[in-house]
C-alpha cells in the first residue's frame, strides 16, 4: 500500500508541469493574448483609426475629428506600431482637418461650413 501512494504522489508531481503548460496553451488558444502582442494589435488598431477619422475628418466635423486623429497616430506611434506610415498619415491627415478648417472660418468667417 505504501508503494501505491508514493507511486501516485511521483504520478502527479510529474504531470503537474505538463499540466500547468498545458493550461498556458489553452489559454492562448482562447484569445488571451500575451501584454506585448496585445499593446502591439491596440496600438495597430489605433494606427489605422487615427487615418481613418483624419479622412472623415475633411469631409465632415474637422474640429473634432482632426485633433483625434493626430492624438491616436501620436500615441499609435510611440507604442511602437507595426504600421508607422498609416499612424504617419492620419497625423497628417489630422493636421489637414485643422488647416482646412482655418482656412474655410477666414474664407467664411464661421466655424460651419456648407457647399452652398
């Protein structure tokens, strides 16, 4: 009988770390990606939001939308994203809201703007 509980006593102490492992797969497996890849795919996100509300931005709501847009491709580009030309132009993009605003309140002398 001593023999059986000293033999499953080495049983689970060496399934113990192929559990613990296994629990670490399966926990990617489901989505939680580690802090690193997270952080990277926030700031891709934010990357390709910041040039994409520069774009809206010239159309429509350039006061709001221009100085988010050069907000988020600031931040996209300090957090070091995988797509620094699209953070790049949405900060552009973003300053183009603000010039395009400045220039359509001298032309007009409001902060609306209308095509007729």
């Amino acid at each position: 009988m001593n023999t059986r509980t000293e033999d499953k006593r080495r049983a689970r102490a060496e399934a113990a770390p192929h559990s613990r492992s296994r629990d670490r797969s399966q926990a990617s497996a489901r989505g939680a990606a580690p802090a690193p890849a997270r952080a990277r795919r926030d700031a891709d996100a934010m990357a390709v939001t910041a040039f994409v509300l520069g774009l809206v931005g010239l159309l429509v709501t350039n006061l709001l939308l221009g100085p988010v847009a050069v907000v988020l491709g600031v931040v996209a580009l300090r957090r070091r994203t995988r797509r620094p030309g699209r953070a790049r132009l949405g900060i552009a993009l973003g300053v183009a809201d603000l010039v395009v605003l400045a220039c359509l309140v001298t032309a007009d002398g409001t902060w609306s703007w209308s095509l007729a």
